[in-house]
C-alpha cells in the first residue's frame, strides 16, 4: 500500500546520489547542490504520491463495479461470451490521482479482455467500463478491482475488494429451458415432455380394455369384467426403453489444459446437450459423476426442472472442496482463509507475538504462522448463513456434511479437541447431499468414511461459498478410477427397469481388470445398454505454432495408444464407443452421439 519507485525514479535516485557522493569527494560543491536539488524533487513526487495513496486507504477514492446483463440467450450466461463490466471510481480527495489502470481479478474460469488508463483528478467521479469474457460453465467470482496508480517517479498498488458471484450454465441447457418456456401452455405447439410408455409384463396400470385372443389370462380384470359382462384386461405399461442415465468422468486427466478447453468441458457440454435433448424427447433421465468415488448421484425423472438440476450439478464441478477430490490440507486450507480475509475483508487474524502453539484458541497454518481461531470461526459463520440464504433462494444443493450443529454442541465439539464423535444427524433439504436429492429409496449409496474435523468441513464449506479456488488432485492413483467406475456400473446395475447408459469419459487411467469386466457383463445382463463417449484431446483443440505443435504430436500418440488398447478391450465386451468429433472452436462442433427424437421413440416402444 505504500509507494514504490519506478524503474525511471530508481535511475534518478542513484545519479542524483552518485553526483552528490562525486561532489564530496572531488570538493565540487556544484554537483553536491544538483545532487541536492534531484533529491528533494524525488522527495516532493514521493510526498504527493504519499498523499494519494493516503486518500486510498482513509476511504476518499471509492470503486464501485458490477457486470452488466447478456442481450442473448435470455441473460443468461454460458460460455464464449463477453460482458460489460461497469466501474465508477468517485475521488473525494483534494489530490490529483493523476494516471490510474485498472485490471479485474477474476476467477479462472472468466477472463479480462482489456484493460484501462484513466485520469482521475480531484473531486471527479469517473464512469467506464471493462469487458470480461465467460471462458467455462462454472460458479466463477468476479472478486475486486485492482488499481495501479502510475506516476512519473512512483507507483501504488490499491485494491478494492468486490465479490460478485457468476453462474455460467451450458448454452443447451439454457436453450432447452428457454424453448420450453415459450412454447409451454400452447394450444397450437405443445411439445412438453411425456413420458413414454410400452406395454409391457410389469409396471403401472396403463389403461383396461377388452380382452383379445393370445394376451394373457392371469392379466384378467374380473372385477371389470363382471361389471361389464366381457372379458377386460389390464394393460400395464412398461418404461424400459424410456430412461437414460448420463455419466460423466470428472477424474484429473479430464482436466488438463485452460478452462474452456480442459476434456471435462466438452464432457459438461455434451452432457448437458444430451439430458436437454432426451427431456425434450420425453425420457427419463439420471446424472452421476464419478472419479475415484462417486460424487453425485441424481435419480432419473423428467421434466424441465430434471434439467436444471443436471444444470446445477454441472456448474458445481469446477468449484470441488470435498477432501480426497482437492489437494489441500487442513494447515493449507487455514493459511488460504487467512489470506483471503486480510485482502478481501480487512480482518487479520494472524497473532503476531509469541505465543504458545498447543494454545486451543489459536491454529496454525502450513507455513507456522499462528491464527486467531475466534476471527476464523466467526467469518465462517457468516458464510455458513449466507451460504444457507443463497441455497433457499435459488432452490439448488451442494454436497454437503449434513445438518450443522448447534452452538452447544460446537463448544463439546472444540472440548474434544475439534471432532465429532458423533455420527452425522440428517440434514434439511438446503443442504442434503447431492446423491440423495432424488429418489432417496433406490439411491442408497454407501461412501468410505472419512474422519475429518469439524474445522476442516467448515473451511471447505466456506472455500465452496466465497469463491476460493483449491487444486483439484493432479496425481492419478493406481486403479482408483477403474474402482470408481466399478462402483457407479454396479449401482446403476441395481436400477430397474433397463436403461441406456452414456458415459463420458477419456479412459485415461481405467485397467480393463476382472471387477470391472464383470460390472460390465452384470449390467448388460439386467438389460442396461452402455455406450461410451471419448473426449480424444487431439480432435478438442489445434496447436498454434511450432512448439504446441511438437507436443501435441508427443501426447496425442501415448493417449492414442492407451485408449486404443481399452476401445478394443470394449469392443469385445459388446461395447459401442464413439469419439468426439474435431472442434473448430472453443465451444464442439458437434455431438458424438445422436438422442432419439419423440417419433424415433415412439417407433422403439411400439
């Protein structure tokens, strides 16, 4: 916050000192008193930059910023699109500012697309406005602005914190919604999604009607018959050839590379077109994402609100907190907090004198500095409430630890030294896990347990809330992806009735051993039909210049190779897989893999 010499005022500073040191030492009083005089000149540049940078912190220049609303897709957000960001910086001060650039500080999934040299004078109030551009769906955080104050001899840093939260949504989910609302109450065009039904051996009730030669005779409906006085069937229906389950890898190597081009992307992207075409169609449609665990798991149902909940699911994978997904320990998780409310709220909760580490009112962070638990304790309090407030207003769940423990149970919690013995209590609908959202009876899904505590969970919790991005994990484990997805084909294996199965995935990392092979051949004998979709790197993006051109070349053959081997390996379980197809632009050209539409459907359950 203090000024700091340019590299021009450096230059100035050493020759004016170096005159003076020549002037006393050759006796030249001339070159003492010019030495003198570019001194004193630096001085007064270094008080009037003192000045304004004390018209920053005493509050007297005030920054207010806030992004301005799309013009397409309904103003929603989705990827590849640049939006307004409006500023207007108001100098109280009787200083002269003089030359200031402003730059965003933005999340990784947005970026600035120019910056801005502005002249700020005393007593002015200045509007203008910057673009930022959505690079990935995602919860991403527009959190200040930062300031340089640029002077001749002196610069000053400045920030002012602003945290703004964005939802970016895939572009076909918003275009699915915005079709349904337009066409929904139509007399003319109604297209709203039904669900299609066969007759079948078991299920619903579809309707009664008159018995025909060759129908079954234990499907009899004596009561109608007797009230009619002619034998009547009951039809029932059966909805085996109307469900699709969508199941998207989420595991390291589907997200190498920049946001916008990273596998997972495109995976999002064609998750979410696939759910909004087959919801359209009138199916019934799941979620779950996996990597080494499964972790989310949403029901199949149908209907535009399935859709957003897929929608909600999706954005929520860039922002992972939970412990195993994310490279962070408690000690890292506490050092981040910190930091974050020094710069962003102006709380600094490090304890500066000694003091004794063991103390149960302090924690320390990775480094050894110690922090003030209470500060901590009550920011994430805050954000526990606010996070609660937001989940009520936009009706939408993240994975969660369950229900919070009173302020009673909080200090039993920190006596035992900062666990729960307890087993979790279940938690309100705001914040039930994402697993158990939907159809919580056929959804029983069983997680190793992992002991963390209670601190630890909050932490993350407030990570997730006010935008503070953790590394997920980069390392791929020794067969914890194909546990994974072992795990996920033996759940979906249970479901009834059968149901086609996409799952995108990279195959980078999957060992065709025999738990997989036979959660493979259990699925295919309940009837399922599973289809995989790769997202191959080599098709999603093209290499600009030599240097790229000469990696791309060396990744591209050793993925080419180990997904070759587990395509052939598929391909003689019975497996179908199609690989995606080459990309022009940031956002895929097209989709690997056609939804059949409502008369192609209606033909598959006649």
């Amino acid at each position: 916050m203090h000024p700091t010499l340019t590299r021009n005022g450096l230059w100035i500073v050493i020759t004016a000192g170096s005159l003076s040191m020549a002037g006393v030492v050759t006796v030249h009083p001339a070159l003492v008193l010019c030495g003198v005089i570019v001194l004193a000149v630096v001085l007064a540049a270094w008080i009037h930059a003192w000045k304004a940078a004390g018209a920053v912190r005493r509050h007297l220049i005030r920054v207010a910023l806030w992004p301005g609303h799309p013009t397409t897709h309904r103003g929603a957000l989705v990827p590849d699109l640049d939006l307004p960001l409006h500023v207007v910086i108001r100098n109280a001060s009787v200083y002269d500012v003089g030359q200031v650039e402003l730059h965003p500080i933005l999340s990784d999934g947005l970026t600035a697309t120019n910056g801005l040299l502005l002249q700020i004078f005393a007593g002015s109030t200045v509007e203008t406005h910057l673009r930022i551009k959505t690079l990935a769906v995602g919860t991403w955080f527009i959190h200040g602005l930062s300031m340089t104050l640029r002077g001749t001899l002196f610069t000053h840093q400045a920030y002012f914190p602003s945290p703004t939260p964005l939802r970016v949504l895939p572009k076909s989910s918003v275009q699915a919604q915005v079709v349904a609302s337009n066409v929904m109450g139509s007399p003319d065009l109604d297209v709203r999604p039904r669900r299609l039904r066969s007759p079948g051996p078991g299920g619903d009730l579809r309707e009664i009607r008159q018995y025909h030669p060759g129908d079954p005779f234990k499907r009899i409906a004596w009561k109608a018959t007797a009230r009619t006085g002619r034998l009547m069937l009951r039809d029932l229906e059966d909805s085996s050839s109307s469900t699709f389950y969508l199941l998207l890898d989420i595991s390291p190597s589907m997200r190498d590379g920049p946001p916008g081009f990273a596998k997972l992307d495109h995976g999002i992207d064609w998750v979410s077109w696939y759910a909004a075409q087959a919801i359209r169609s009138g199916f019934r449609v799941g979620y779950m994402s996996v990597d080494h665990a499964v972790y989310q798991h949403l029901g199949p149902d149908e209907g535009r609100k399935q859709l957003m909940r897929i929608t909600e699911l999706l954005a929520g994978l860039h922002s992972v907190v939970e412990e195993g997904y994310v490279d962070a320990t408690l000690p890292e998780l506490i050092d981040a907090l910190a930091e974050y409310l020094r710069f962003q709220k102006g709380l600094d909760c490090r304890v500066v004198v000694a003091a004794d580490p063991l103390d149960p009112a302090l924690v320390a962070g990775a480094t050894g500095r110690l922090y003030s638990r209470a500060i901590l304790e009550s920011w994430m309090e805050r954000c526990r409430n606010q996070q609660i407030k937001r989940s009520a207003r936009a009706a939408w769940t993240v994975p969660g630890p369950g229900r919070i423990p009173s302020p009673s149970r909080q200090a039993k919690i920190k006596a035992e030294g900062g666990r729960d013995p307890r087993p979790m209590s279940p938690a309100p609908k705001s914040e039930i896990s994402v697993e158990r959202i939907k159809d919580a009876s056929q959804d029983r899904t069983s997680y190793p347990p992992t002991i963390t505590s209670f601190l630890e969970r909050e932490i993350r919790q407030c990570c997730r809330t006010v935008g503070i991005a953790l590394p997920y994990r980069t390392a791929l484990l020794p067969d914890a992806k194909t546990q994974g997805v072992t795990s996920a084909l033996r759940i979906l294996a249970t479901r009834r009735p059968a149901m086609s199965v996409i799952f995108v995935s990279d195959l980078m990392g999957i060992e065709m051993n025999r738990n997989l092979d036979n959660a493979i051949r259990h699925l295919q004998s309940r009837g399922h039909h599973l289809t995989v979709v790769s997202p191959y790197a080599p098709n999603l993006w093209a290499p600009n210049g030599p240097k790229q051109s000469i990696l791309h070349r060396v990744f591209s053959e050793h993925e080419k190779e180990e997904m070759t081997a587990t395509w052939i390996h598929l391909a003689r379980l019975g497996i179908r897989t199609v690989v995606s197809p080459r990309r022009t632009s940031r956002q895929p050209s097209g989709y690997p893999l056609d939804v059949p539409s409502r008369r192609a459907s209606q033909r598959m359950a006649e």
